[in-house]
C-alpha cells in the first residue's frame, strides 16, 4: 500500500499563486483578442514568468507577440534601449526605468501595448528606499500620439516566489486595465 501524499508547506500557496497567474493571463487575452491587439513584454524581476504564463494559455500567439528577458542592466540597454543615464539617475529599479522598458518594448516589437516590470525579489539586493519585494511596473498602449504610458510601484511580502508571482499577476492585470481604458485611436 503506498502512502498518501504529503503536502509539502506552502503548496496551497503556490497552488493559489499558480491559479491567479492563469486567472490574469486568460483575462489578459481576452481584452487583447477583443480589440484584435498584439502585446509584447519587458521583464526583469520575473525572469520570464510573465511570458511563461501568456504561453500557458492556448491560442496566445494570436495576441502575443515577444518577451524581452532584460535581467541585466546591459541587457535593458542593448535590448530596449533604456538609457544608462536613466538607470544611473534612478537606478534599474525605478518608475522611469520600467517606463523606459515597456516604450522599448512597444518600439522593438510590432505589440499595440506592452508591460514592463523591474523589482528587487529578494531575499538580497535592497538598497536603502528600496526594499526586498520593491517591484516597479509600468505600461504602455501605442497611440496615435504616441503611447499612452502609466506606472505603479508596489513593496510586496514574502519570499523570492511570492514577490514574483505578486508582481506576475499585478503586471498582467494592470496591463489589462491600461487596454481597457485606452483612448480610441
């Protein structure tokens, strides 16, 4: 007879993590298809996990278009053509960087909206104003005018998992929001 499975500590965490990622990349996708919409992504906090959870979802190559995996500074610069005058300015954890990223992000890419996220997960990298779980989110929606930019920065709780999944989630709703708000063009 074999045992019955254990749980491990913090699986029902991770299990609501996972199911809130997906709720947020379903909602996602059906605000872009309504409008016939690509969207691109500028990540570095999430490693990927934003677009790990777009690709989860079927039928998102219609309304996904790329991830940009900008870990580094270097990486933000060659990739999105953030300034490194910005990142020394306000450092690659700041409002004006993530807005940068995701107006990269909308310029290398052929996306009508993009998101950006740069953060500290943890559990090292604070730096005074800057906590573990600082996470700076911007997003932007291609315009006739130009695009329409917004950002947001959020201090979440938890370890490196639960930092990155906040700010997974966070990320795709508020890119949601910022489509669903968009001025007509």
């Amino acid at each position: 007879m074999t045992p019955p499975a254990v749980a491990k500590p913090g699986a029902a965490k991770a299990a609501a993590d996972a199911a809130a990622i997906d709720a947020a990349a379903h909602a996602l996708g059906a605000a872009l298809r309504a409008r016939g919409w690509m969207m691109s992504a500028a990540e570095s906090c999430t490693g990927g996990g934003v677009a790990f959870a777009i690709t989860q979802v079927v039928g998102a190559s219609h309304w996904f278009d790329r991830g940009f995996v900008t870990y580094s500074n270097e990486a933000k610069q060659q990739m999105l053509g953030v300034p490194a005058e910005l990142i020394a300015a306000h450092g690659a954890v700041s409002e004006p960087v993530a807005q940068a990223m995701a107006h990269g992000a909308l310029a290398h890419s052929s996306a009508r909206a993009a998101l950006a996220v740069t953060g500290i997960a943890g559990p090292g990298g604070a730096v005074p104003g800057k906590p573990v779980g600082t996470v700076c989110f911007a997003w932007a929606v291609r315009g006739d005018a130009g695009p329409q930019l917004s950002a947001a920065t959020l201090c979440f709780d938890g370890d490196r998992a639960a930092v990155r999944a906040q700010a997974i989630v966070h990320a795709l709703d508020g890119l949601r929001r910022a489509i669903e708000t968009a001025l007509p063009t």
